[in-house]
C-alpha cells in the first residue's frame, strides 16, 4: 500500500502499522543496523601514536563523545580527560571530566595548561541545525568562538595535536543555513592554525548519525503523542553512519601527519542513502500506533536542494559523498583505506582574519542578533571565495560547464554561488594549449 502524505493544508488519514509495507519495515531495519557497522584503522600505528599519551576530548558526554572515549582505551593512553557541560556525567572510560563551556576561553586556557594534552578531540558543538536558525548567536559563539578558543587553549597548553568534528554539510562551498556554515567556518579555523604551523590539525566530516539522530527521536516522540510524522520532502534521503564509524574516523584522523598541512577525513563509502519516508513509516510500524504522515517542506536549516556544482561527476562513487568538487582532485586514500583524506588549504588572509575576529569580538559580547548574522554572512562568502582563489582552476571551470544547463532553475543563492565561480573563471581564462 502506497501511503499518501498531504501539503495542500488538508490533514492526511492515518498510517497504520498493519499496512506499513514490508520494504519500509526492512529500509528501517536497516537503517538500526548500522549502528553494528564500523571502519577498519590501523590498530599499530594508532597504539603508537596513543600509548602513554593525554588526551583530552571535548563533548565527551555525547553520543559520537563515549564511543570515542570506549575506542582510546584499546590503544593504552596515559590519561582520558573529559571536557563538556555536563555536571558529573558517568564516563566509565574517562579518567576525569571537568565541567566547562567551551565560549569560555580563558577557564579552557587555564585547564589545558594543568593538563597539558599531547592530543585533543574537538567534538563539543550545538548541532540542531533548525536550533541554530532560532539562536544564531549562541550556535555561532559555541561552534565559531567555541572553536577558536580550543585551538589558543591547545596553542598555550603546547598540545600536539588537534583532531576536529565537523559535519557533512559543511561540504557545501556556501550556505546561509547557520550551523552549516558554523562547522564549515570551524574548518577553516583548523586549517588556518595547522597552515600558519602553531597547530597540527585535521577535521572530519560527519554524516547523519544513526545512534544518536535527531529526526528518528522525533519520530518516536510524535508517535507516542499522536501528533503526524512531519516530513521534509516525499523523496528526501540522506547517507548515515554509526557512532562506532564516527570514533574510528576520529582516530583515524589522529594518525595524519604532524606537519603544518590541514587535511579532512571523511569515511569513503557510506553505503545507499536512507529515504526520510521509510524512516517516517518505520517508526510508525516500530511504535505500533496509527498517526497521520505529513509533508511540511524543509524548515529552516535543511537545504531543499544541493548546489548543482556541488560534486564533479568525474569523482562520483571515487570518493566520499562527503567531499565536494573542488575538494575531490586532492583525495587520497586514507589511513585503513576505509576514509578518505582531502589535502590541505591555504591559510586565511589577514582580511578574513580580520572578519575572525570581529565576530569573535560581536560573539563574545551578543547584542544584535541580525548584526552577528550579517558579519557571519558576509565572511562565509569570503571563505568561499578564498577556497575558489586556492583550488585548481580546471576544477573551478568543470564547475562552470556543469551548472551551466540548471541556472534559469537556481534559486538566488545558488546563483549567487555559481556568480562567483564564473567570476572566478573568468579571471583564469581558458586551459593553456598543450604544446
């Protein structure tokens, strides 16, 4: 039985588990079981690059926090200390936590100094993407500033190594969507600190996480209230990952060299994407009560619809989904082979520096919400525009030749995206002829 959902304002009939079909109870089945999955690293090098060593990992208490925390103690650190909001949270695998806001730059400085970490897991960050769009601010001053206060902390502790938790979506060259654009301006943080050679660092990039998904607890939550499943999109889909794959790409990252080059780490294959439907029905038939499945549109947060240069055909199934075309021509194999590592960027010039710091003076002392998010803005088409300088520039004309058939159908933001990349094209000119 096909189930019909409604956005014309007219309240569907309920979905009853009964006739959930067999394909979406098997689609949701499959989609728990990746919690099971894992990634192979290398256990030697990494017992090497462990043993005998502090760590520190920020963000402890969450979900991706204490799978990490369970990982490190086959490879025999001299100490696991937690860092996170938490008052006293039960970390079995930590041998201490310490409660602390990451905005709070000058109590991180002093508790990096008395513990003086060799490795240090950035992973504390607001993470609701539709959160985000309500309190910009404090998604920004926790994921921005959050970010720049850990890599001085790590920079005055004399820590040797960075390892950083970003997300998927912040493979798009731009987005207004807030946390997006936090995680991806997070990034660059990282990749200016390793550049300028004060901080070893690498970043990996995270995908929907089945243990600990945001959409799936609201499913349940609103089948146990009765209230309809409320959908993005009929045909949205989405990849996933595991908490377990997510501490192993961690630890995977930690092996990159200690040398001034950023590089990003994302898992190379993430398996079939999951349909947002088959979740909504799987949940209906998990939770055994009938409720109406509704389709609303993407609230603020979501993207509708990717860029259309986002991915070079040329790469598709070649490397992470989570690594964008002007990434791609960088890839190579990874530590394990089960990641993908992208190689390095250029450092921020003194002008985005600047727009750094300005938001960290605004972030620091919140006022004006819309101003925040105007600074924001304006240096998240900075960032894009250094990428573009820094890419290479066949990459940034495939790029031009792709989208060229979908612009009369681009929204303005995609317009203004792919503006850029013609502008930028235009500055290098066709290829040199071969000789």
């Amino acid at each position: 039985m096909e189930h019909m959902v409604d956005s014309a304002g007219r309240r569907p009939d309920p979905v009853f588990p009964d006739t959930v079909s067999e394909q979406s109870r098997s689609a949701f089945q499959d989609y728990l079981d990746v919690q099971r999955r894992t990634i192979l690293v290398p256990e030697d090098d990494l017992r090497r690059r462990i043993a005998g060593r502090t760590v520190v990992v920020t963000g402890a208490a969450g979900c991706i926090g204490r799978a990490l925390l369970a990982e490190l103690r086959a490879y025999s650190p001299a100490r696991v200390v937690g860092v996170g909001l938490e008052e006293q949270p039960r970390l079995p695998d930590a041998d201490e936590h310490h409660t602390l806001d990451i905005r709070d730059g000058a109590g991180l400085t002093a508790l990096l100094r008395r513990i003086g970490p060799d490795l240090v897991f950035h992973l504390a960050a607001q993470r609701d993407p539709g959160l985000a769009e309500r309190a910009a601010a404090h998604t920004i001053s926790t994921n921005v500033l959050g970010t720049a206060h850990v890599i001085e902390a790590c920079v005055a502790a004399g820590t040797g190594q960075l390892v950083y938790a970003s997300t998927g979506k912040a493979l798009r060259p731009y987005t207004s969507d807030v946390y997006a654009q936090s995680k991806r301006t997070g990034e660059w943080l990282v990749v200016d600190a390793a550049e300028r050679g004060v901080l070893p660092g690498a970043a990996v990039r995270f995908t929907h996480v089945v243990d600990n998904a945001i959409v799936l607890g609201r499913f349940r939550d609103w089948c146990r209230r009765g209230e309809p499943l409320r959908l993005h999109g009929r045909d949205t889909s989405f990849y996933v990952q595991s908490a377990r794959e997510s501490a192993r790409l961690l630890l995977a990252a930690s092996l990159a060299p200690l040398d001034d080059r950023f590089r990003l780490y994302a898992i190379h294959d993430l398996g079939w994407p999951v349909s947002l439907m088959d979740l909504a029905l799987g949940a209906v038939a998990e939770q055994g009560r009938p409720v109406p499945v509704e389709v609303v549109g993407y609230e603020p947060g979501y993207e509708e619809q990717p860029y259309p240069g986002l991915y070079d055909p040329r790469y598709s199934g070649e490397v992470s989904p989570l690594i964008n075309a002007l990434e791609a021509p960088t890839v190579r194999p990874g530590p394990g082979g089960d990641v993908d590592c992208a190689g390095g960027r250029a450092r921020l010039t003194p002008e985005l520096r600047a727009g750094v710091d300005h938001l960290t003076r605004l972030c620091a002392h919140p006022t004006d919400e819309n101003w925040i998010r105007g600074v924001f803005d304006a240096l998240a088409w900075g960032l894009l525009d250094h990428a573009i300088t820094d890419a290479e520039p066949e990459s940034v004309r495939r790029i031009v030749r792709l989208t060229e058939p979908h612009r009369e159908r681009m929204p303005a933001e995609h317009l203004r995206i792919d503006d850029l990349f013609r502008k930028h094209a235009a500055r290098l000119g066709p290829p040199a002829k071969a000789a």
